[in-house]
C-alpha cells in the first residue's frame, strides 16, 4: 500500500521496500502544478492494464508497476481495489497513478485542496 504525503509544493509518493522491489520503483515526488486532480476511483482496479513493463500482474491479486495502454503510462499498485486512489498527471513520466491508499477519502480531499487555485 502507498503512503502519501503533501507538501507545501509537491506530492510525494512512498512504497514498502518489497512494493520497490516488484514494481522496480522506489516512489515518487511530483509538483503539485503537474497534478490535474484526483479521485476514488474502486472501479479502475478492473479496467485493462495493458502491457506490463515492468512490473508484477497476478489478475485479481496484485497489480505492481508500469503499464501501458492506449498512448497512456500509468503506475499502478493495487491489492484491495475498495482503496484505489486516481492521481491525473500532466507533465511527468507517468499519466496516471493508480494506487491503493489506507483512506482514499483523505487523501483525495487533501490532494484537491493543496491543488485548488487560492
């Protein structure tokens, strides 16, 4: 599971050593101005992943890694789909990341605000 964090300019995101391992990604820390929003999304732990590469796919119990489809890269790290957090991203490596999150409720709602116009 990933733990995010919100700075006054960026967010960061964390993965267990064993996640890093799998995924071959030690996280993230993305400027706030290069993420477009996100949301709670349950639903997107079963739409088409796509080629994985590289990373950890076993269908319906773990989906770790880089995944592309459709023009789009996303990272995804997801085991329970009910805490399946979307983050939008312009500008960065990644499209979308796709995480599951101990709350997503929270962590949309601290992400939408530390991105919302002042």
């Amino acid at each position: 599971m990933a733990k995010i964090q919100i700075t006054a300019d960026h967010v960061i995101v964390k993965l267990p050593l064993w996640r890093q391992i799998l995924s071959l990604s030690t996280g993230f820390t993305i400027p706030l101005e290069n993420v477009r929003g996100a949301t709670m999304d349950p639903g997107a732990a079963g739409e088409p992943k796509g080629l994985r590469s590289p990373g950890t796919y076993i269908p319906g119990v773990l989906t770790l890694g880089t995944f592309y489809r459709d023009g789009e890269r996303t990272f995804w790290d997801v085991h329970n789909r009910s805490r399946v957090v979307v983050l939008q991203l312009t500008g960065e490596r990644y499209d979308r990341l796709v995480l599951e999150v101990e709350n997503p409720r929270t962590v949309v709602e601290h992400i939408e605000a530390a991105t919302r116009p002042s």
